[in-house]
C-alpha cells in the first residue's frame, strides 16, 4: 500500500508507530464528515465488519531496535537481545548475566502468533532447536560444571530446553512445552505513539520474511470515526467480545488469556 512505503524510513521503533498513526490521520482526513455518514448508513444497513487488510513490514532493525528499547534496557540481566530474521523462521540471540553466570545463547524459533490490539500485546513462539550455548564464563569452576550439568540434564534426560526456564527467571516471557509466550503490555503502556498507533489499527498475525516481519493489520474503523465525532458510531456491544489482556501480563503468560 502506497500510503505506507515510507514508514521504512523511520529513525527508530517509536517513529515507525508514529507514522503510522499519522498516515492514517493523514489518509482519513480528506472529507471525512461524507465518509463518516456514509459509514453510518452502511453499517445501518448491514452488521458486516470491515476487513481490509494492511501489510505493514517492519526491518529486522526496528524489530531489534525495540528489543533494545522495551527489553535489553529495562532488564538488567539481558545484556543483549536480537534476532536475526528469515522466511518462516528467525534466530534469536541473548546474552545473560545473572547469578554469577555470563553466558551467550542463540536458539531457532517460528512465529506462531502476534496480536497487538489496545488490549493485548502478545507474541507467541515456537522453538525449533535446542539452545546454543556460544559462550559460557561463570564466577567459579562449580558452578560452570553444574550449568553444564544442568543443560545435559535438560536435553538428554528431560528431552527439553532450558531457555524456556532461562527466560521465565530473568521475567521476561512464560514457557509451556517448546512455546514462549511474551506479553509486552508492561513496556508499551505508557509509550504514547505505540498505544496511540494501536487505538487506529490492530495487529491480528504476522509472517516472517528474510530481515523483514511482515504485520497483517486492520484498521479500527471505529475509533477513527469517534475521534471526530462526539459519539461512537459502532460501539462496544456491537462487536464481539475483544480477548482480555491480563492485568499483570507476566503473571499468567503462559496461557493466551481467557475471552
């Protein structure tokens, strides 16, 4: 969509959110009291919901831009997290430095669903290989050979991966088998451009491309429409109930929460 090409060539995370709550202002702004009551009449007439769908792509430097931004700064253990992204499937790396114990990690992970709404912000991943442990250093000689104890025991015995565990401990995400769950509402709540971008459009899905994610979007008809007028023009007992999104997000990540 032409309207969107541009949003590439945002400086950081926080802009491309930016422009696009702008492009939209931007693209509704045009004769909006006709739109606006041919909307009317429309969903008078019919309780069809709108379903264009917006691809937004984002560069894997903004996805590691805001990895930065919302993750590696606000929890001190992480000392780097990046991905690497390619078609269906991308890599995750993360340096940790926690209990004694520095060690540099990388893993292969699908992307199995993305939802970002003024409700949920959530993404959802499958492992699909065990964690490479690329560098390890711990403060004593015990408790190295316990880490790699531990990590023997995980794969050869349990049939598992730690990382799961790793990432519940230094409270970023919730496992449950070879899924991660990472509710990111306690990072974006308060950050005006992103909460204000999602009030105009919903993320529901997202694909993965090489050094690309790719959003599929749809726009909030609704509240475009009551940013201009003084009532809602579709409300919220016309549409079907939103799923929930938890109260303390990482709390109970490990279940999508309950509609």
């Amino acid at each position: 969509m032409s309207d969107f090409d541009n949003v590439r060539d945002s400086d950081n995370f926080d802009e491309f959110f930016e422009n696009i709550g702008y492009r939209f202002d931007e693209s509704f702004s045009s004769g909006w009291e006709r739109l606006a009551q041919s909307v009317k009449d429309i969903y008078n007439k019919t309780t069809d919901k709108f379903e264009d769908e917006l691809a937004l792509p984002v560069a894997q430097t903004y996805v590691n831009d805001a990895l930065q931004n919302f993750v590696t700064d606000n929890v001190k253990a992480i000392l780097e997290l990046r991905v690497e992204l390619h078609d269906d499937w991308f890599r995750l790396y993360c340096t940790v430095n926690a209990g004694g114990i520095y060690a540099e990690i990388a893993s292969n992970f699908s992307l199995i669903h993305v939802q970002l709404d003024r409700n949920v912000q959530r993404f959802v991943f499958g492992q699909q290989t065990y964690t490479d442990i690329l560098n390890l250093r711990c403060e004593s000689f015990i408790k190295r050979q316990g880490v790699k104890l531990a990590i023997w025991f995980y794969h050869s015995v349990l049939k598992k991966d730690p990382l799961g565990f790793l990432l519940s401990y230094v409270n970023i995400a919730r496992a449950k088998d070879e899924v991660i769950y990472i509710d990111i509402n306690r990072w974006l709540k308060n950050n005006k451009k992103i909460m204000g971008a999602l009030y105009k459009v919903q993320v529901n899905y997202g694909e993965l491309e090489e050094e690309q994610m790719v959003l599929k979007a749809q726009i909030n008809y609704r509240d475009l429409l009551a940013s201009s007028n003084s009532e809602d023009i579709i409300g919220d007992d016309d549409e079907p109930e939103l799923m929930q999104g938890p109260v303390k997000p990482i709390d109970d990540a490990t279940e999508p929460s309950q509609v």
